[in-house]
C-alpha cells in the first residue's frame, strides 16, 4: 500500500482476540453463583421461621437412640427349662418338686379301682403316694367335678397348685391340716383321667420356670 497508509519499518503491530467472550463467561459465572447464594439464603430463612431447625435439633440426640430388648432375669435357682427342682425340693420359683408332695387318692364316685389306677400314675410321675382308698362320707359321691384338690392353707400357693398340673377340671380347697407338703385328691364323678403325661409336665414347667419377660430400653 502506498501513501499515507504505507507500513514502514522492521516491526508490525500485534493483533489480539476481542476479550469480549471472555466477559461474558465471567459475567454468566459470577450471576450464578449470586442466585445460588440467594437461594441457599432464602431456605435458610424459611427454616428459621418454620421451626425446621429446631425440631432437627432436638430429634438429632434422639435419632441416635435405639431400643433394645432383653429378657427379664430369671428366678434364681436351678430349675432350669425343665422345670425340675434343685436338691433342697423346691424349684426356681419355690414350688416344691413332685417327689416333696405326698398324695392321698380318694375316690367319691361309684367307680371301683379308681383311686388305685389314679394312684399308681401319679407315682410314676415322681409324686409321693400315701392313703389309697374311699373317699370319706363327707365328700362321697359329692364331687361333681373332675376332682377336689384339698389342703392346707399352706398348700395353696405350692402343692395344690403342682398337683394341679396333673389334671384339668379340678377344684382346689384348703382345710386346716398343719402340713403343707402332704394333699388330698379327691376323685369326682366328671374325672376320666389323668392328663397326658408330655401335657402334664408342660404344665409343671409352665408352672416352676415361666419364661422371663422381655423389657425394652433405649440406650443413647
């Protein structure tokens, strides 16, 4: 080119890149960021007017409590699941053991050998036998029921009970005999038999080692 517009001398001026683009990129960040802050502010705001945050806080300690279930502890003693009692006679729960309990087998039905058959299955289930025979005027075909357990007061909350487990329908009553250990059955005229020997000591091991119940505790 020539005229005024000629470029003279070794050097040229140096071309750059509008810087326009890279503006705007800024510009596009910076506004994102300003919403993004705004928005985080306005949430913190309506949690502040709502009560979020304190119902966060006060469930927080709670959130890390949890419950837990344990048994009850047992009885002492050494019963055990079976039921059976230690070497003193009484089981974990103070009742005594079968082999403690004398039983005297009435029979107050018109039933021949009764008393004697009742008599010779509950020996085999460890109960200690004494009388065998009628029942005495009193209650002579006077039982309406399976069978009238009778004995001391004593009895009531420890060998009536045990004997108890031995048969169902029977009607439990206390005199005033002296001694606890030793019970009357009375056989009644609705009595068919014994209970089945598994159902019986089910029974007794309901009775002398009841399962512990369970309790609940939160631990934080």
């Amino acid at each position: 080119m020539g005229g005024q517009y000629r470029i003279t001398g070794g050097k040229y001026p140096r071309l750059r890149r509008p810087r326009r683009r890279r503006r705007l990129v800024l510009a596009v960040v910076a506004s994102a960021t300003a919403l993004g802050l705004v928005g985080w502010g306005t949430l913190q705001l309506i949690d502040v007017f709502t009560g979020d945050g304190d119902q966060a806080a006060a469930a927080g300690p709670k959130a890390d409590c949890a419950s837990r279930v344990s048994p009850s502890p047992k009885a002492s003693g050494s019963a055990g699941k079976s039921g059976r009692a230690d070497k003193s006679g009484a089981s974990a729960t103070g009742y005594p053991a079968p082999g403690k309990i004398t039983v005297n087998v009435l029979n107050a039905t018109p039933r021949a050998g009764l008393a004697k058959d009742t008599a010779d299955e509950l020996k085999k289930r460890g109960f200690r036998i004494g009388n065998v025979g009628n029942a005495t005027e009193e209650y002579d075909k006077k039982v309406k029921g399976a069978a009238l357990l009778l004995g001391a007061k004593a009895a009531e909350d420890a060998a009536l009970p045990v004997l108890n487990t031995q048969l169902t329908g029977a009607r439990l009553k206390t005199d005033v005999r002296a001694k606890a250990t030793e019970v009357d059955l009375i056989i009644g005229t609705g009595f068919k038999a014994l209970s089945k020997q598994k159902d019986a000591d089910k029974a007794l091991a309901d009775l002398t080692s009841p399962e512990p119940t369970p309790t609940t505790t939160k631990t934080c």
